[in-house]
C-alpha cells in the first residue's frame, strides 16, 4: 500500500510539474499580469498539500530552472535561483504544517488551513527575500527593503489573493473525493 502512495504521489507531483511549467503561457502573454498573478506558485501548493512536503520541495525547485533552463523564461539568474528557493519552501512549508496540523471538521480545520498557506506563503516570500539579497549581492547589485516588499508584496497582491481563494477549495474538495473513496 505504501509503495502504491508513493508511486500515485509522484504522477500528482508530476502533473503539478507539468501544471508549472504550463500556467504561465496562459498569463504571461502580458508580462505584468502575469507576475502578478504568480501561476507556478499555484500548483507548487498545490502539491506541497496533496502529495506532502518532499514533493512539494522537490517540483518547487525544479519548475522554474525547468522552465528557465527550456524556455529560457525566467531568466535563469537570478530570477529562476530565486524563485526555485521560493517555490521549494512553498511545497515544503505547506506540506510540512498540513501534516502537523491536527485534522479536525468544521471551522478549526479551515483556520488550520489557511495558517498552514498563510505561513507556506510568508515563508516562502521571506526564502525569496533573502535569496535575491545574496543573488544580487554576488552580482554586485543592491537589494533592498522597498525591493523586497516590491516584489514579494505589492506587485504579488493579485496572486497572493487568487492563492487564498483557489488553493484551499482545490485542496478540501480533493481531499473529500480521496477520502470518500
């Protein structure tokens, strides 16, 4: 039975590799829409909470140096580094806190979710910070604070909203289809 899960998570962690490295052509035929709209970080969650953190690391990591390395968007340093450690601590961190978290029905179960995505996203953001100070630095360029809550913050809010309306029904409504089974 175990070896059974594994092999099903990785096909799911699979699609949501390929969910990554596909949504952006959907959003990114106008690049500032599609910055702001932060599709790769979707199914990175998505599998973070469904397949459980290893898997939601390892595609966080690996889609956009995928996509940079094929499609040569983003570009590779430092924007697909970045966001590689970025997108590794969403799946990890959601993964990770949805796991420890305390399964319960009703109104807990929903906050405990949304603290699990809100602290994935925070933590993620914060990875993202951090990477691009270092990135930036190697490359001799600044790094600052207004940077930082530029582009983790303000020009993320269209995404960061379509994650907290769209990641927690996606989630509940496929863990109710696994569970009725």
């Amino acid at each position: 039975m175990k070896r059974q899960n594994q092999i099903f998570n990785m096909v799911l962690s699979a699609l949501f590799l390929a969910m990554a490295y596909v949504l952006p052509f959907f959003t990114g035929q106008i690049p500032q829409i599609g910055a702001m709209l932060c599709p790769m970080h979707i199914p990175v969650l998505l599998c973070g909470f469904i397949c459980g953190w290893p898997w939601g690391l390892c595609v966080g990591a690996v889609a956009p140096l995928l996509r940079s390395v094929t499609l040569g968007m983003p570009p590779l340093f430092p924007t697909a580094v970045c966001m590689a450690f970025e997108l590794a601590t969403y799946g990890a961190v959601a993964g990770l806190l949805h796991k420890l978290f305390p399964k319960k029905k009703g109104v807990l179960s929903v906050v405990l979710f949304y603290a699990s995505l809100l602290v994935a996203m925070l933590a993620g953001r914060l990875v993202w910070g951090a990477a691009m100070l270092v990135c930036l630095g190697i490359k001799g360029d600044g790094f600052g604070f207004t940077a930082f809550w530029a582009g983790a913050v303000l020009n993320a809010i269209p995404g960061i909203i379509v994650q907290l309306v769209l990641i927690p029904v996606i989630v509940m409504v496929l863990e109710r289809l696994q569970y009725s089974e």
